[in-house]
C-alpha cells in the first residue's frame, strides 16, 4: 500500500523522534518552548503579518524562497522549489498559483524546455517578502533587547557555535544580505 507524500513525511518524522536519545528530546522540547514563546507569546507580530497578507504556509515558504538574496537569479522550475522545500510537486503548484493570482510571482517559459514554467517572484512579491523579513527581524530584535547583557552572551555563543554548520552559516550570509537590501 502507497500512502500521500503527507503519510511518508508523518511516518519518517516518527520514526526519527523514536531514534532520538533523550538529550536530544529534552533539547528539542527546550527549543520548541523557545520557538513558541518567540512565535507568539512575545509579540508574534511576523506571524500577524503572514495572515495579513493572506498568504498560505506553502505560499510564504514558497515567496521566502525566491525572494533569496542571489540577485538576477534565473527563475525556479517547480521540481526545484519542491526539492528545495522538500514538499510534494502538487504543493508547489497550489502555492504558485495563488501566488500568481496575487501577482506576487509569475511564470515564465523555460527557454530550453517549452514544456517547463518556471516561477520568478515580481516586484511585488519581493516587497512583500521583505515586509515579512522586517517584521520577523523585529520580533527578534525586540526578544534580544528584552534579555540581560549575560543572556545576550550566552544565546549568542550558542548560536555563534551553531553557525560552525555550514548550513546555517549560508542562512546567517543570506539573512545579511537580505537585509542591506
């Protein structure tokens, strides 16, 4: 029996919380409490600005994406968001399709391919992502101010260790660069 992309990814996320040690979860549920106070217990306004905008999940995550700080980049094929997003091919079709209605993104004929439509964020789209930025960067930056200078030190030497990651290194670069824009 072949279960929905939406089964696998349950299953998968299931089996990786069992294999989990228990350190690992006692640093998950410290850092989901965290996430939830900075989401929405301390101002939470990003996610205000989110349901403004009337945008899904899919669709913010989607715009977020091709707002990315690579100036000039070519237009993303579907297949690429999906793997990008690590979503379901269906999803990213849904989400672009409200967001071209929206006007917030378009696409475009593949230039090799006539068969392929790629999807490139407009004008509009990429204010509104940056709108979203703002706001999120806000909220951090009010949660940052509210925190003793020793908290300050502390949170920033764990995320400083944190940054070691490559991955999170690129988020870090890409986060700058979105916000000298």
């Amino acid at each position: 029996m072949q279960g929905t992309t939406a089964e696998k990814e349950q299953v998968t996320e299931t089996g990786a919380a069992a294999q989990a040690s228990p350190e690992a979860r006692e640093t998950a549920a410290r850092l989901g409490a965290f996430l939830r106070y900075l989401f929405v217990v301390a101002g939470g306004e990003h996610l205000r600005a989110i349901e403004e905008s009337g945008l899904g999940l899919t669709q913010c995550k989607t715009l977020l994406m091709l707002a990315g700080p690579e100036e000039g980049k070519p237009p993303c094929a579907g297949k690429d968001i999906a793997e990008r997003l690590q979503i379901s091919l269906a999803s990213v079709s849904r989400a672009v399709d409200g967001l071209a209605r929206k006007r917030l993104v378009t696409r475009v004929e593949d230039a090799d391919d006539r068969r392929v439509r790629r999807v490139a964020i407009t004008d509009k789209g990429r204010r509104l992502a940056g709108q979203l930025l703002a706001t999120r960067m806000a909220d951090m930056e009010a949660f940052a101010s509210s925190l003793t200078p020793a908290q300050r030190r502390k949170l920033d030497a764990a995320i400083e260790s944190l940054l070691d990651r490559e991955e999170m290194a690129v988020a870090m670069d890409q986060l700058k660069e979105m916000k000298a824009r």
